[in-house]
C-alpha cells in the first residue's frame, strides 16, 4: 500500500545539529507533495517554536506539537484537538518537581500561538537557563510575548495548561521521571527526550492519553487514511508510540542504541546525513515509480 502520509519529527531528525533543514530534505518532502503524500510535522515542540518551520514548508497539515497534546493548523491557528493536562494532577506535578529540586516550565495558550511561563532558575541549572535562551531566540521578535516569568507557577495556575516541562542533566531527568510516574501512574503521561552526548534531557508531563501516536492517528482518521499509508520518522523515545502507530517506522542514525534495535523499525541515516531524505527516496520516491 502506497504512503500517503508522512509524520517528521524536528529535533534530531528533520533538523540537524545546527537546527537547519538542509536543502536535500527540503527536495525531498517536496517531491513527497508532488505525488499527493501529505506531510505532518510531529514535535514534542511548542506549537510556536514548530509554526515557524511548518510555514517556511508550506504544510498543509495540522502541526502536531507538545508531544501530541495540540493540534492546530499554521496559518489559521485553527485548533484540531487539545489534551490538556487537569489542574489537579498539574499541581502535583509542580509538586514533586520541587521536592526533586526541579525548575518547571508550563506550557499556556492553547487557543493563540502559545506561551512559555516560568518563575524561578536554579542558580546551578544551566539547562534550564539555556532552554529559555532558545525559546526566546527560536521566535524572534515574539520573544516577549512568547516566554512570560511570574512570582509563582502556583499561584499562576488557576487552568489546565497544555503541558509542564522539566530540563536537566539526563541522571536527575531520569530520577525525577521515575518519581512522577511511580506517584501519579496513570494520571498524567510521562514522557523523556534525551541528548545523551550532551547530557541533557527533557521531561514532558502530559494529559495521560496524549501521544505523538494518539496526535498522528487523529490526523489520518480525519483524512481517512489506514495506518499501512502512514511513515513516521523520528529519533527519539518520546517518538515511540508515533513510529509503533505508522505502518512505516524509520529510525534515525542518530538515535539511541534501544531504538535503532527495535527489529519491527526501519533505519536511515543520521540527521546530519540527510536521513529524512534517505527514508522518503527510498520508501516513497523510489517506491512510487
């Protein structure tokens, strides 16, 4: 059955190390297009942070962002689906962050572009520190109202937000992931992304039925698409459920050793190889013709 369908995600796989989309996987999803296959961004980033990238390739398709738990459109802010994460479990969460010695991060606005709010950095968390560089430099001009301190996350959170973050060496992310899914199980989800090689990590707390594969299978029911025509691409284990939903899973060189020996995914090359390309010449282009 021919793809249809194909789910990228950003960070570590579409984008490489420098955070460019290179010109040959550029081609590539635009030769993709031109015979029909629709393309979806899938990110454990802001909806914000992911819109600008999402324009510059002119997609079509609802931006699948915070791991799944917010779907919008690009260009009309359109909201698809939103999963947020209840009140009740989001002050626990903050909870035990603290108790961990954790900064935490909340993701707002479901309904605009989306806001970043944060209200303190630990003096020795230079990852949390350089993440809020990011986000302010990732969105340019917006910063401002893109990533908003307050004196307190407590007493700010009064709704449901989309999802809270935590940044940290990957030992401490670990232990703190542990901590939030021991406590809470099945009330919220838990999901990590790890950069081993810098020894960094994120850790998302989202509503428990949020999913970059629960995001991807909305997409295809709404185009009535089965999951045989789907091709997911991803590097990381907060891609898992995404590339386990796809009828084609490709694993990037680039990943963790635990993902590239999954027998059931396909492997390209790494994300500074053009490995997005490799995957879309190989199971779409060349199979197309």
């Amino acid at each position: 059955m021919a793809i249809r369908l194909l789910a990228l995600d950003l960070d570590g796989t579409l984008l490489n190390s420098r955070g460019e989309i290179t010109q040959h996987n550029q081609d590539a999803i635009q030769a993709a297009r031109k015979q029909g296959v629709r393309v979806a961004i899938v990110t454990g980033r802001r909806f914000r942070d992911a819109r600008p990238l999402a324009l510059k390739l002119g997609l079509d398709v609802p931006v699948i962002s915070h791991n799944g738990a917010l779907t919008k459109h690009a260009r009309t802010l359109e909201t698809v689906a939103a999963r947020l994460l209840p009140l009740a479990e989001a002050h626990k969460v903050l909870h035990i962050g603290r108790t961990h010695g954790a900064d935490p991060m909340v993701s707002d606005d479901p309904v605009g572009t989306g806001l970043l709010v944060y209200d303190y950095i630990s003096e020795d968390n230079h990852a949390l520190a350089k993440y809020i560089q990011w986000s302010r430099r990732v969105v340019g001009s917006e910063a401002e109202e893109a990533v908003r301190r307050v004196p307190s996350l407590e007493e700010y959170l009064d709704h449901a937000p989309v999802h809270i973050a935590f940044s940290g060496t990957c030992a401490s992310i670990q232990r703190l992931g542990e901590s939030l899914e021991r406590t809470l199980a099945s009330k919220v989800k838990v999901l990590s992304t790890i950069y081993p090689k810098q020894d960094f990590a994120l850790l998302d707390v989202l509503h428990p039925e949020a999913s970059k594969g629960a995001g991807l299978a909305a997409v295809a029911i709404e185009y009535n698409l089965a999951r045989e025509e789907v091709m997911a691409v991803g590097d990381n284990f907060n891609d898992l459920e995404m590339l386990h939903y796809a009828g084609t899973g490709v694993v990037m060189g680039n990943a963790a050793p635990p993902l590239r020996d999954i027998q059931s995914f396909h492997l390209t090359a790494s994300n500074d190889e053009d490995g997005v390309a490799e995957a879309i010449e190989r199971f779409i282009l060349r199979a197309e013709r």
